[in-house]
C-alpha cells in the first residue's frame, strides 16, 4: 500500500507545480488555477489522515496495490500556448482520476478509510475536469 500512497504523493505533487505554473500563465483563470493547487495539498493531506490512521504494520508488510506507476506518470511540462495546457491539466486530471478510481478499487477488501477517501478525492475531480472543460470551451 505504501508504493499506491508515494504514487498519489507524486500525482498531487506534480499537479500542484503544473496549476501553480499554469496559473501564472492566464491572470483571467489564476484563482481557479491556484484553487486547484491549494486543493491537491489538502488531498494530499486528507489522504495521508486515512492511510496512517488505519494502517498497521501487518498491512504495510503485505500489502499493495496491483498499479504501474509508470502508468501515472503527469506530464507536467507546461505548453507555451494556454489552451494547449489547459488541455494537459485535462489529461493530468483524468490520469489521476483513473488512479484513485483504481487504488479505491484495489484496496476495499482491507481498509475503509483509505478506499472511501481515494473515493473522494475522485469524485471532487471530477467536478475540477468539468471546470477545465468549460475553461477550455470558452478558449
């Protein structure tokens, strides 16, 4: 399980650097932009509570999730054109939705706490994507 937390830790992380940057790039978008920055820290932390609230040594020897991180690797090289990397906070969006989908999935049968946060996290995302695809329609 400790291998699925270090790759949302990455995903979060990465997502963050991207909307921070990105943000900077459209003065017009920048608040929703660095809202989405501010919220993949709390997502972050909100899955950090779970996981060591529940997790025992047992499960930290035994277990992981059946994901290839590779996979779920964000492309967070920002695109010098605005609608181009709106686009690629789309896919970084859908990737991580996909990834906690996944790991919620694959990590029912022993935890609660952790599947029904990635479970979340996920859901909240996908109200983000429909904000870029507005962003994105409103080019």
């Amino acid at each position: 399980m400790s291998e699925g937390m270090t790759l949302a830790h990455k995903m979060e992380t990465g997502g963050a650097v991207y909307y921070e940057a990105l943000a900077k790039k459209n003065a017009a978008d920048a608040e929703i932009l660095q809202g989405f920055a501010k919220e993949n820290k709390k997502f972050e932390q909100q899955i950090d509570r779970a996981y060591y609230g529940v997790i025992t040594d047992a499960l930290e020897g035994g277990y992981a999730l059946n994901l290839e991180a590779d996979g779920y690797t964000l492309k967070t090289d920002l695109p010098a054109k605005y609608a181009d990397a709106l686009k690629q906070a789309l896919a970084i969006e859908e990737k991580t939705i996909d990834f906690y989908n996944k790991a919620a999935e694959q990590s029912q049968a022993l935890m609660a706490d952790v599947p029904r946060n990635f479970s979340l996290i996920a859901k909240k995302r996908e109200t983000r994507k429909a904000k870029l695809q507005e962003l994105i329609a409103k080019g």
